[in-house]
C-alpha cells in the first residue's frame, strides 16, 4: 500500500527520521517544519494520513489539528500525534481536537509504518 504522508515536525532530525522510515516502503512524504507551514503544504495536497507533533513554534500541533479540521476538504483525513509527550491529558485534548491516534517518541519505524496503514484504511 502506497500512502501519501503529511509530516509536520519542527526538528530536521525527526523529519528526516520520518522520511527515511517511509520512503524505502513506497510512501510518499511531504514534510513542513510548524503547523504553519503544514496547512500551507496541505493546501492543495491530498494526505492519505497527516503526522505531526505538539510542541512547535509559530503554531502547536493542537492549533494545527483545529486549523486541519475546520477545512471541509481535511475533516476525515487520520491525523497522528508524534511526540515525546504521554501525559493521559494531552492525548485527551488531541482526541477532542480531532486526532486519530498517538505514537510516543522515539518510534519503532515498522510500527510507524503499520498504524499509518491501519489509519488510512
């Protein structure tokens, strides 16, 4: 399954991460550095699954989730947290603001890789 992947992170590092785990099994991966610049690369791109962090600059994920769910044409695309957080209350708030699931960092590549395809149907 070939999946159109959204990474939204502020560290090179993870995003490079994140590229390299998805790549080598046939995904494509567009990546954006805030939430800011992710809903300027999500305009007129069509995610299969969006990926993105919590603690950013400019606009956080939480902000990113929201701006994410209020375009019409983005209300159903899965969106996955990665973060170094775990607190039960953040997880709750994404939830609430529209995500799909929660992966804690570091991440295994191949469990990334299958809860992208589980998401995405």
């Amino acid at each position: 399954m070939s999946l159109n992947i959204l990474a939204v992170d502020d560290s090179r590092t993870m995003r490079d991460m994140i590229r390299l785990a998805l790549v080598p099994v046939g995904f494509t991966v567009h990546l954006a550095d805030d939430g800011l610049h992710g809903l300027e690369v999500l305009d007129g791109l069509e995610p299969d699954v969006i990926i993105t962090d919590i603690n950013m600059p400019r606009m956080d994920g939480f902000g990113f989730i929201d701006a994410v769910r209020d375009q019409d044409d983005h209300r159903a695309t899965p969106i996955l947290v990665l973060t170094t957080e775990s607190s039960a209350e953040l997880k709750m708030r994404a939830r609430n603001a529209g995500a799909t699931g929660w992966i804690v960092k570091p991440f295994d590549p191949a469990k990334l890789v299958k809860a992208l395809q589980m998401v995405a149907g």
